[in-house]
C-alpha cells in the first residue's frame, strides 16, 4: 500500500504483451512473483493474453497452458491474486485451482456472456473495464457523443445495473485507459475522474507504459492519485510517483 493506494502489479505470461520487460516465462514467474510481493505489491494481476493494440485473439487452451503451471505453482497460500481474462472458462478452471481470486476482465462482461454469471454465482471480486471494440479496431472508436467522461459514466450507470441482476456485490471500476480513448481523452479521464466517485467504487487506474504516457507514467499515476484512484496497476512497484 502506497499513500492509501493498493499497488495491482503485473504478470504477464505472454510472448508479445505491450511492455516487453513484463514478460516471464512459466517457469519464472513464481520468482517474479515473489520480487514483487518484495517490493511491496498488494496485489499480482496475471494474464496470458496480450490486448495491446494489433494483437490477435487467444484460443482458451493455450491461455490456459500458459495460465495453469503458474497457479499450481502458487498454492494456496499466495498474496491476492487477479487474473486478466475476458473467459469465463478460464475463470472456471482458475477457480478450481487456487480458489477465490479477482476477476479483472478488461470487456466487463461484454466479450463473453457466461462471464457475468459465473462471477456472481461464485461470488468473485470483478474488475470491469470499459472498451470498444478488440485490439484491432479500438484505436478507431474514439469517438464519444457528449464526451468520453459522461459516456463513461453511462456505462458504469448500466454496468451498475447488470452487476446487480448477476449478484455480482464486490466490483471495481476501470474507466479503461488506453482502449479507444484519444491521448487527450486519457488525460481528461485522468483529470475527471473524481466524477466516478459517486459509484462508490474502488477505481483502478491501469496507465503503466502506456502511449499517451508518452514515458511519463509517475505523471499519471500522480494525476490517478490526486483525483481519487484506490488502485495503481503497475509494471514497475518501485518507481510508482
């Protein structure tokens, strides 16, 4: 925990995630693991698919080939665990294996109908991210009619609402920096994001080595901080500000 705010580092298990240095091998990744927890990670948010901007689609076999040795690794004594996935097979067999864990599904529920279900019925903590479109056509739906703040609010309105029919009572808000948002538009997200505090929600804030960082991601986290995020998901837990 860093000034009130939770630290979610990242485990990427995958050949061609956006930031290369994230990237770890299954058989080094418990190592990573624990280096984070070290540095004083409050949560491990692991994912086996890549969504940065152009890359292609997963089939759930090979997610969870990349997924499953690390989990059993794990054990059942582990620090709070995320899993980055938008399957709500993957969170089934996840789930068989390390028990309770955070969902953080980057298209709230929206890429697979079972998800939503399924998180409730098993009374997971759901990360639900707001998107459009897949890392192929994202960066060509920036558009927002009354501008990206008030359209995101409107989805979280309607998330909000669904969460509730799928008993679905611990979830986080990520406005979804990055996936089909203009580089101004993060910043105006950044900037507004006070106004979702009226979801009473946790706000995760994922700018981490993002483009419209443009390098600069301490000045994100900054403006995440400033304006009311409760969690940082980060590649580096060390220089976080």
């Amino acid at each position: 925990m860093v000034d009130n705010i939770s630290i979610m580092a990242i485990v990427n298990l995958t050949p061609d995630s956006f930031w290369a240095p994230s990237r770890v091998s299954a058989d080094k990744a418990l190592g990573r693991i624990e280096e984070l927890c070290s540095q004083g990670a409050d949560i491990i948010d692991i994912g086996a698919v890549s969504t940065r901007p152009g890359a292609a689609d997963v089939d759930v076999e090979t997610e969870w080939s990349r997924l499953e040795p690390v989990l059993k690794a794990l054990g059942g004594n582990h620090i709070p665990i995320s899993i980055d996935t938008t399957s709500s097979e993957i969170v089934s067999r996840a789930y068989s294996v390390i028990g309770p864990f955070i969902v953080n599904d980057i298209s709230a529920g929206e890429d697979d109908p079972a998800m939503l279900p399924l998180a409730g019925r098993l009374k997971l903590s759901y990360v639900a991210m707001h998107k459009r479109g897949n890392p192929r056509t994202m960066d060509s739906r920036c558009d927002y009619e009354g501008g990206v703040v008030a359209s995101l609010l409107s989805y979280f309105d309607a998330f909000a609402l669904k969460a509730a029919e799928y008993g679905i009572e611990d979830w986080i808000l990520d406005p979804g920096l990055g996936f089909a948002k203009t580089v101004e538009q993060n910043w105006e997200i950044l900037r507004g994001l006070s106004e979702f505090k009226r979801f009473q929600r946790p706000i995760l804030i994922g700018a981490a080595d993002k483009r419209f960082t443009k390098g600069d991601t301490p000045k994100a986290h900054r403006l995440a901080a400033s304006n009311g995020a409760d969690i940082l998901r980060v590649h580096d837990v060390v220089n976080i500000f």
